[in-house]
C-alpha cells in the first residue's frame, strides 16, 4: 500500500499533517533563532520546501541521542 503523494512545496498546515504535529509547532521550528526551518514566502503564502523539510529533519536526528546514550547517561547518574 502506497501511501499520500506529498507536493514538493508544503504550506504550514500540509507540513504539519506531513509532521503529524500542530501547526503552532511548526510556526515554532519556523520562527527558532538558532536553526529556523528553511522556507519561503510566495506573495502572503509562507511555503515550505519538502526535500529542505527533510534535511532539516535528518539533521536534527543526528544530532539527537541515541536509545543507547540515554541508558549509559542515565546508568552514569546512579
């Protein structure tokens, strides 16, 4: 089974169904100081770039602790 055929260019509420998250938070990763989320603005249209969507996701997942890390962190603290 095949699943939903994602347009290359996501508004703020398609990206956040993509996410499956809330639409504020992706107004939050849009708005983050330090690594906003890459978009552009069309007109009054805010439009997220779905192959950036993905960079900035891979990303922020490598520099996410592993499963493994958090164990040895959390067995350090005993």
């Amino acid at each position: 089974m095949e699943g939903p055929t994602w347009p290359e260019f996501l508004s703020i509420s398609t990206a956040a169904r993509y996410l499956d998250c809330s639409e504020g938070f992706v107004r939050k990763l849009l708005a983050d100081p330090l690594d906003p989320l890459p978009s552009l603005t069309l007109g009054r249209a805010r439009r997220i770039p779905r192959a950036a969507l993905d960079m900035y996701l891979a990303r922020q997942m490598a520099g996410a602790p592993s499963v493994d890390d958090l164990i040895a962190e959390l067995r350090a603290k005993r």
